[in-house]
C-alpha cells in the first residue's frame, strides 16, 4: 500500500513538471523578438522628396533584420537600415506594405501598411519675377535669378531695366488674375531708389514686362561707392483679395581705372566777351577721383590754339574718391581779331600730357566793337575796340559828389555865415519887445 502511495505522488509530481516547462516554453514564444514602433509620414508633394525612417524596438535582444516592400508605388525603395524613400510624380492616394523580419534565429516576421496621400505641388511664387533685363551703356546682359549684371556701367550712362513679372496661378479662370501689380525699385543708388511702376493686371498663367530708366548723374554717384545693390519688390492681389509678392536683388557695378579724373561739372565766364569789359574768362571745374588710386601731382591744362595760349594748373591732389572746385582766370589777349574762338581745357592724373583723364572744349566769341569819331569830314569812322582789362581800383558802394575850390562868405556851409544869421535874428526880436513896451505906456 505504501509503495503504491508513494507510486502515485511521484506521478503527479511529474505530470507537474512537465506542464511547468511547457508552459514556459509556449511563454517564451510567444514573446515577439522585435515590434515596429514607428509611425509613418502619410503626406507627400509632388517633384518633392519623400522619407520615413522605420524605427525598431527589440524584446530582449539585437538581432539582425531585413526590410522589404511588399506592396508600394512605382520607384520607392526601403535601405537595409529601413529609410523608406520616394519622389511621387502625380498626386493620388498610394498604399504602402512594408515587412521587417528576423535575418537568423528564430524566424518572425512583422508588417506595417499605410496609405500616403500625395497633392500637386504649386510653385514657389504665385506673382514671381522670373528675369531682369539691363541695357548699360549700349551693352546688355539678363538674370534670370539674383546675381550681378556683366556690363559695368560708367558716369554719364543711362541705365534701363526691364523686369518681367509671371502669374504662376492656373490659366483659364478669371479669379486667378493678379491686379494692380506693384513694382518698386529700392537701392543704395540715388537714382534708381524709390521708382516705382504699375501693372494694372496679369492674366494667369501669363506674363508681364515693366521697365524703370535712370541716368548716372556724375553729381550723385560716386563709382567708389560700387557695386549697388537694386532691391526689385512685387506685389498683387486676385479679385478675391489675396495677396502675392516676390523679391530680388540684382547688383549694378561700375568701370573703375587705377588713376582717373571726372570732371563733375564745367562752366566758363563769360563765353562773348563785352566791348569795354573784362578781357577774363573764368573757368571753374569740379574735379572728383574716380579711380582706385589717390592721386597727387595732377595737372589742368588750359589751351587756345589759335591765339597761342597755353597755361597750366599744376599739383592737384585728390584723394580716391574725393572731389575738389578748381578756378583759374585766361586772359585773352589784346588785339585779336573779332572772332570765335576754342578755349580747350583738359585734365591728368600726373605732369605727364601724353594721356587725358578727361577733356572740354569752350566757344569764346570776341565781338566787333563800334565807336563813333568826329572827323574833318563830319563822317563815322569804324574800328576794331580791342578788349583791355579796366584800370584802377573799382570801389563798392553808395558814390558821394564833392565841389572843388574855396567857400564865400555867404556860402550856406560857411560857419561865419551861420553866427551873422543867429546875430540879426536876437535883434529883430530886441526891437520888437521894446515897440511893444512903447505902445503899452
């Protein structure tokens, strides 16, 4: 009987055992190796890169994995570490099943799908500026985006730009036209800031040209001051009231020598002489140093070939980029014929005449004078008046006549006149004063 007792325990022990390490076993299967604990991106455009990153939780242990697409759009590929990547071409809904398995040990496989909603990409600028056109100095030279124009311009030059402005909505429907387009220069260049042109409408899907034309005027540019910087601003709207804008900057540089003169501005006083009057023509000059060196022994030089004149202005000093006012007076001389004459008057950048900076050229015109002689013959007589600079010395003022010679007696600015005056008058009243104390007694 006890052996039989003790036969039974040892059965049941066993069976318990065993169900134990069963259990177990089926436990520990039924513990996945890995799970997939990422979230897709389910958006994408088209033309533009799409990517998801499959991210991996392991339960316990690493283990080396494969990643594979079961289903996917044409042209989308998955790498061994699980980078999903794709450049959708047409919009449209596209299902995506991707599986992530065990490469040794156990065998387990897990999968993930999802779907990604592509849209049409639009362009990056509704009102876009797609190219600037510039005309300097008879050269020309287009942008198509930001960037520096090739033709340097030079003092003098008039600049014309010619901006093209696209409507990128699409064609067809009305409400995508663009009104009132706004087109505004702004730059650290004097006559380029601040213009400013309108384009009533731009159809959609068409487009535009608005051209802005300015002078380099020598008074306001300074070339050490290049290259300059043209900001072009654009702004529209739709009939439905939403607003567009695009932005650019394109950059205008300027031709600069190592050592150049400018002459800014140049006049000559007075250019017809007068009879009787100054034989001086002033010439004033403002001078600027464009170039990119100072310069300090220039020359002016001032010539009338046909009267042999020759007179020159020497050690002008000018830093680079200054300026400066020059005067000097050519005396025209006497006796010349009546006539019209070139007064030429030329700039250097050194003592040396065998290159120009810069030149200018005035007409000065002698008159004929005429004058009027009483001769035997009661005739006029006709002559040349040569031109001579006054005599003596001109006073400024309020002139005051004077009389020469010796004062009278009875001159009125005499002082003895005066105390006679005085004298007769206290007599006149004595005499009264004493009739009118007579009649009174």
């Amino acid at each position: 009987m006890n052996k039989k007792i003790a036969f039974i325990i040892a059965a049941v022990l066993l069976l318990l055992i065993t169900a134990y390490a069963a259990s177990a076993v089926q436990s520990k299967l039924m513990i996945p190796p890995f799970t997939i604990t990422s979230t897709p991106n389910t958006a994408a455009t088209t033309n533009e890169l799409y990517s998801y990153q499959v991210t991996i939780t392991f339960n316990p242990s690493v283990v080396p994995l494969n990643y594979a697409l079961v289903s996917a759009p044409s042209g989308m590929t998955i790498s061994s570490t699980g980078l999903v990547t794709w450049t959708p071409t047409t919009a449209g809904t596209y299902l995506v099943n991707l599986s992530v398995s065990s490469a040794s040990g156990t065998a387990y496989t897990e999968y993930q799908s999802y779907y990604i909603l592509v849209t049409q990409a639009t362009p990056t600028s509704m009102l876009e500026i797609t190219k600037v056109r510039a005309d300097v100095g008879g050269k020309s030279d287009s942008l198509t985006s930001e960037g520096t124009f090739d033709p340097n311009a030079n003092l003098g030059d008039e600049i014309s730009l010619r901006v093209t402005v696209a409507n990128n909505l699409p064609s067809g429907i009305s409400a995508n036209d663009i009104k009132s387009v706004d087109v505004t220069l702004s730059s650290d260049l004097t006559a380029a800031d601040g213009l400013d042109e309108t384009i009533s409408k731009i159809s959609a899907g068409s487009d535009k040209d608005v051209t802005f034309t300015f002078t380099l005027d020598p008074n306001e540019v300074n070339p050490a001051d290049a290259p300059f910087d043209i900001d072009i601003d654009v702004e529209g709207r739709t009939t439905s009231g939403v607003t567009y804008t695009d932005h650019w900057t394109v950059t205008l540089d300027m031709d600069r020598k190592s050592r150049e003169f400018y002459v800014i501005e140049a006049t000559a006083t007075p250019t017809t002489l007068t009879c009787g009057g100054s034989n001086k023509v002033r010439v004033d000059l403002d001078l600027r140093n464009i170039g990119t060196n100072d310069i300090t022994d220039g020359m002016i030089r001032y010539r009338m070939t046909d009267l042999g004149l020759d007179d020159v202005t020497k050690g002008i000093s000018l830093m680079e980029g200054d300026s400066q006012s020059y005067s000097h007076s050519v005396i025209i001389p006497a006796g010349i014929t009546p006539d019209t004459y070139l007064l030429e008057v030329d700039t250097y950048t050194s003592q040396s005449t065998s290159t120009i900076s810069s030149m200018m050229a005035f007409n000065i015109v002698v008159p004929s004078c005429t004058t009027n002689n009483n001769s035997n013959n009661g005739g006029d007589n006709t002559s040349t008046i040569v031109i001579n600079p006054p005599v003596g010395i001109i006073v400024s003022g309020t002139p005051v006549s004077t009389t020469s010679g010796q004062s009278g007696l009875f001159d009125s600015n005499n002082a003895l006149y005066l105390v006679l005056i005085g004298a007769l008058a206290v007599l006149v009243l004595v005499m009264i004063v004493f009739f009118v104390v007579r009649m009174r007694k």
